[in-house]
C-alpha cells in the first residue's frame, strides 16, 4: 500500500454524471442551474456565449440581473409560482442584457428538481438562441410596414387571379381604389367591365393563363367609383406549381393618369407652334405618319406681302394677323385634315377628303376666307394669299413628295400675281 491517505482522493465520477456533464458542456443550447434565489449556480458555454460572458463571470450572478427590465416581471412571476408549487416547469420568450449592453432573444424553459419533501432544491434553464430569427421577424415586420404604407399612399393596389378556380382577388387597396371605401371586390368578368373598351383587347391575359408569356405590362383606362377613367399600369407576373403548370397570376395595377397627362401635355408643347397653337413641324410629321391615315392631297398656303405688315406695323400686328389667319385656317379644315404652321406665314394642310374637285372647292374657299379684312385691335389690314394644292397622285406617293409638289404648285401661284391658287402637275 502506498503511504498516501485515500480519504483524501475524490471519488471519481459515476458513468451518469460523467454523461451529464458532457452533454452539458457540449449542448449546442444554453444551459444554467439556478438555485432558489435565482443565482447562477453553473453555466455551459453556449449560455455563456450567448449573454457575451465568460463562464466564470457569470457564476454568482443571479438571473434577474441578466434579464431584459420589460421581461423580468413575467419571469419571476412564473419562477416564484414553481417555487410555490403551482406548476412544474414554464416555458418564456424573453430578452437578455449582454455583457456588452446588447440585447439577446431567447427562448426559455424552465424545469425544477425538487427534494424528498418535494422543496425546490435546484432550478434548470435551457435557452435557445432566437437573436437571428427575432431579427429576421424584425425585418420583416418593418419590411411589411413599409409596403403597407407605400400601399396606403398608392392609387391602386395588387391583386391575383386563380387560374384553375377562375377566381380574382383584389387587395384592399385596390378595392378603395377602384370600387371605393366599403365596397366589395369585383369579379374578373366585372373588372373587365370596367376597362374602357378601346383597351379590353390590351388587357387580354390568355398568354399567361396558358402558360405561353410569364409577364406582362399593359397600360390600360379603368372606370373607377367616381365615373371617370383613370389610366393604369396593370403589370403582371404568372405562378406554376410544382409540375410547372400555370396556377397563379399576381398582379399590381397603379394609376398613372397624372404621368399620362404631363407626359401628354408635354408632347403637345413639344409638337405645337406657339404663337398659333396650331402644330408644329414635328407635330405635323406624327400626325402624317399616324397608322391608318389616308391622305388625298395637301395645300401649302403663304400670305401675300406678309412682310410688309411687320415693316410697317410692328410685329405685334404682324403676329396678329398671323394668329387670326391659322383660325380661319383650322375653321376651314375639316374632320380628318391634319393643319399645321411651318414658319414665318407658311401653312400647311393634309387633306383627308378624296376627289380632285373637293381640292377645286377647298382652295376656292380658302383663298376667299384668308381675303377677308383683318379687324384687329392693331388696326384693320388686307391681306391676300397664296396656295398650291397638290393631289396625290396614287396610293404609294409619301407624304414628302406631296408636300414638294404644292410647294412646286405655290411658286407658280406667286408667279402667277399672287391671290391665287394652283394644282400641282
């Protein structure tokens, strides 16, 4: 036997503690055995990484210390009634205070180990670590709120439609938009109904209801609850399912009848001469080359020894003049011509109607009108015109070669003396 004193040597630990111990240490949970006054009696390392203390620091600590000031209430409440013996275990989301100040999300269970007399002897908290997913619910909370504000100041809203129970679904927003405050939601159909009928074809989802487009953006009018049609863009997207098979459309549709407007208004400035108001060049040149039109002929009109009036008027009369003669001009055009003013006193005039003796008449007419007394407030002045009508020849002539053409016919009017008018060879 050796001399030493066995007493002396700590028994070694039983297979079941050595079992404890080690799944203690290594639980990828927190764990903390606390005793009766809420001390932290022994702490694993996760507990310890998750409130941002060394394990040693903790020790002594009671839990209080550590709880977040708005969780501590619900916790001790609960801690003291198991000491009570009211119930045996609890379970608790609450909040930590890390060494560092931060806050930790956790989520708590608490279960009690009681002696022979059934006192509470020792208390077992094990806490996940919810910091991450409280996080992510954070961000989605103030992701939520932030759409839905963005909602509430949108006009218009989202939407959906079924596919395979042929069901349309308007969110609330655009419910209030489209029917108004209180009212229910449309059917597709009654929706449909209320897309101005120039556009319903715009508006046809068959491509995405089959499965042939994934997305679409269509610019549409909608009547809403106040009677008026308002312009929207409807943009949609399609949804399959797990085989792949069309399921869903969503969809969000947003009035854009200001931009439309401004973008309209603009355009009109752009393309508008504005001394006349009647169109500029560029105008003139888009609505020449609109899709469908069908020009029969086109007369360039100039006002004779207009530059006289300015020399000895003053071109305030001189602009006069001219905005009283494009009047008479637009009165004298008929539904379909297209007038415009190209500079200085020059004219010009698409011709819609068809028959070379319409052009006869028109220029007769026009030469007429434009001889009339200029009573203005300037003073009243006479003036005479000049115009060149040209036909159009056959269905391919363009536009450009029609216009050289009445210019051709113009000069030989001036050549003539003036007041007159001449048809293009």
């Amino acid at each position: 036997m050796s001399g030493h004193d066995q007493s002396s040597v700590a028994p070694a630990p039983s297979w079941s503690e050595a079992m404890f111990n080690g799944a203690f240490h290594s639980a990828v949970i927190g764990i903390a055995l606390v005793g009766v006054d809420g001390e932290l009696k022994r702490v694993n390392p996760s507990f310890a990484r998750l409130l941002g203390y060394p394990a040693d620091e903790l020790l002594g600590l009671r839990f209080q210390t550590v709880t977040h000031p708005d969780d501590l209430s619900a916790d001790v409440d609960l801690f003291e009634a198991v000491k009570r013996g009211e119930i045996d275990h609890y379970r608790l989301e609450k909040r930590y205070i890390r060494k560092s100040g931060d806050t930790a999300h956790g989520m708590l269970s608490v279960s009690v180990v009681r002696d022979e007399a059934g006192a509470p002897e020792l208390f077992i908290a094990q806490v996940e670590d919810i910091s991450v997913q409280k996080s992510a619910e954070r961000s989605a909370r103030d992701e939520a709120a932030r759409l839905a504000l963005a909602l509430e100041v949108l006009d218009g809203g989202p939407w959906e439609y079924d596919i395979l129970g042929s069901r349309f679904a308007m969110s609330p927003y655009f419910i209030r938009f489209v029917c108004g405050e209180g009212q229910r939601g449309l059917s597709f159909d009654e929706f449909g109904e209320r897309v101005h009928p120039d556009d319903r074809s715009t508006l046809d989802m068959d491509g995405l209801i089959t499965g042939r487009t994934e997305r679409a953006v269509v610019h549409v009018r909608v009547r809403i609850h106040s009677g008026e049609y308002r312009w929207m863009r409807v943009s949609c997207k399609l949804l399959r399912d797990a085989t792949g098979r069309p399921e869903t459309i969503v969809g969000i549709s947003i009035d854009i009848s200001d931009e439309r407007n401004r973008q309209a208004r603009l355009q009109a400035e752009a393309e508008s001469d504005p001394l006349t108001a009647l169109l500029n060049r560029r105008g003139f040149e888009r609505r020449a080359g609109r899709a469908g039109a069908t020009w029969h002929g086109a007369a360039v009109i100039d006002l004779d020894h207009f530059k006289a009036i300015n020399d000895r008027h003053g071109h305030a009369a001189g602009d006069a003049v001219l905005r009283e003669a494009a009047r008479r001009i637009a009165e004298m055009a008929r539904p379909g011509d297209v007038v415009a003013r190209f500079g200085g006193d020059e004219f010009v005039i698409l011709l819609a109607a068809e028959g070379l003796g319409d052009c006869h008449a028109f220029a007769d007419r026009m030469l007429a009108l434009l001889e009339k007394p200029y009573v203005l407030a300037e003073g009243a002045f006479s003036i005479s015109a000049s115009i060149g009508v040209a036909p159009r020849n056959h269905d391919e002539e363009a536009i450009e070669g029609l216009l050289v053409r009445a210019d051709a016919a113009l000069y030989e009017a001036k050549r003539a003396g003036r007041a007159v008018w001449r048809l293009a060879a």
